[in-house]
C-alpha cells in the first residue's frame, strides 16, 4: 500500500535497511498520477495488471 512519509527528509534509512527490498523511495517530482493509480490498483488487487 503506499505510504507518503515525510519523516526522512529525502534520506530514506527505512529503504537502505529494508532486507526485503519491499520499500521504495521516489522522488515525489518523479512520480506521476498514471504510475501512483498503476501501482495502487496492483496492490490493491494482488497482481499484475496492464498499464
């Protein structure tokens, strides 16, 4: 599920320690409303869907 956090300041310790790899950090300039609804309906539906 996406999370916004604003605690790191851009230095993201949670993703740099994360042994899973499950986070991600992405600038939030770099990120569009087409790749956040992507990814949210992904998630949200357990697989993979088509761009």
């Amino acid at each position: 599920m996406p999370l916004l956090c604003d605690l790191c300041a851009g230095d993201p310790q949670c993703v740099k320690r994360c042994p899973e790899g499950a986070i991600q950090y992405l600038h939030p300039d770099k990120i569009d409303r087409g790749y956040r609804e992507f990814h949210v309906a992904r998630i949200a539906w357990g697989r993979e869907v088509s761009p």
